[in-house]
C-alpha cells in the first residue's frame, strides 16, 4: 500500500466519524428544535393575536402622530397613571438584565424606527396568513412566535438571524448517495467531503447555540421555573399585553378627539 493509499484510507476514516458526530449534532438540534417549536405554538396561541392588535393599533397612533398637529400638551400620565411600566420594558428588563446567563448580552444599538420595520418586513415575509397550506402554516407559525419573542426582546441580531440564518445553510451530500458513479473517487473528492461536512457540523452547532440564547428560549426556560411555582407565565404577560392594549386603545382615542 503507497503513502497515498494510506492517507486516503485514513481520510475516509475521519469522514466517517464526522458523519457520526453530524448525526448526533442534527439529532440534538432537532430535540431542541422541537421543544421551542411547541412551546412556540402556545406562545402564539396566547399572546399572538394580542400583539397583532397591539402593533396594529400603534401603526395607526403613528400615522397620526406624524400628522403636523401639536402635541406638547398631551399627558402620557393621564392616560396609563403613574409609575406604569409598558410590557415591552418589563420584558426588556427581565430578559435583557446583566445577570440573566440565558442571553447573549452583546445586542447592537437598538433604534425603534428600524426595530419596528424590521419586525414589519418579518411579519409580512412570515405571517402564517400568507399561506394555506397546513404544514407551511404550522411551521411560519412558529417562526412568527420566534420573531414576535425578539421583538419584545428589543433583539435586532435575533430577528435579523431568524430572517437570514436559514438561507445561509451549508449542503451535505447524503451518506448514502455515491460521490460519483463515472469516475473513481480522488483524494480530492474525499478532502471536498470532509470540508463540507465541516461546515455543516459547524452550522449545527452554531444553530443550537443560537436557540440555546434565543429570547424564546429564555423565556421557555421562565415559563418552566414559573409552572414549578404553581404560576403560568403565558397568562401572565397576556394579560400585561391587554393592559397594553388598552393603555394603546386609549391614547389612539385621545388622539383621534384632538382632531
């Protein structure tokens, strides 16, 4: 047996463990996958079409605000009392606090006017009203839990991974499928192999790193802690989103009455 011979044995042999280590890695992202996909669908369930209502009526607060009326009279105070606190601050102060060690504490700058468009462009790229398939639905269904969970977050590099992670996904020829049928397998063929099988072991992993530190999975994480407790976080915020809702529906009222 050649010099050649032997590294191209030896090659095919790390090529088999990395396809050994790629299955667990897909087997554990697919667990973890799973976990967050149903705990996405209660969140959605719940909390979804509150925040639909929510954002929309503060699209039309903004249409209006925009308007060149003055405005320095009108009393926040009046309309949610004082010391309220919106959800989307409690939220922020809960799942973004310092010594919170399910999230990643290095979130860019957030500007409201790109954080909402953002989110807007999402929600019309990942509505599951934009489909009536039922298992395209399911599964916009739980990117929309995931995206409207960022939002609340005030976590642009989590929407913008949700937006971009998935068209970026490396490609790996299946074990089973041959390399080539018309040509004997080269050392280079072999070395091509085992760099994409690289990529995708890293992509996995990267992935699950990602849910590990998404906002929805803290707040999966939350949820859990709080159903030991005899409490049901859900319910909890819904109800903080209607007293938004509310609180909205009241100052898009005071604004209409100052037309």
């Amino acid at each position: 047996m050649t010099d050649q011979d032997i590294r191209t044995e030896r090659l095919r042999a790390e090529i088999e463990l990395k396809r050994s280590a790629l299955a667990e890695h897909r087997a554990a992202l697919l667990k973890l996958q799973n976990e967050i996909d149903t705990f996405a669908r209660q969140y959605d369930r719940i909390i979804g079409p509150l925040e639909a209502q929510l954002d929309q009526i503060r699209q039309q607060i903004e249409v209006l605000q925009s308007e060149p009326l003055n405005f320095n009279s009108f009393d926040n105070g009046s309309i949610w009392g004082p010391g309220y606190t919106s959800f989307e601050e409690s939220f922020d102060a809960k799942y973004r606090r310092p010594n919170n060690p399910m999230i990643s504490l290095t979130p860019r700058a957030v500007d409201e006017t790109s954080l909402r468009s953002l989110y807007r462009k999402l929600a019309r790229k990942y509505h599951p009203d934009t489909t009536t398939d039922p298992a395209e639905k399911a599964r916009l269904t739980v990117i929309m839990a995931q995206i409207n969970a960022a939002y609340r977050a005030r976590n642009m590099d989590e929407l913008y991974a949700l937006d971009g992670q998935r068209a970026h996904r490396p490609t790996v020829e299946p074990a089973t499928k041959p390399m080539a049928t018309e040509r004997k397998v080269t050392y280079a063929d072999l070395l091509m192999q085992s760099h994409k099988l690289d990529e995708e072991i890293l992509w996995v992993k990267s992935e699950h790193q990602r849910l590990m530190t998404s906002p929805l999975m803290s707040l999966k994480i939350e949820h859990s802690l709080a159903r030991s407790q005899g409490r049901d976080l859900l319910r909890e915020i819904a109800a903080k989103v209607r007293a938004d809702l509310d609180a909205a529906r009241a100052e898009l009222e005071a604004l209409r009455r100052r037309r």
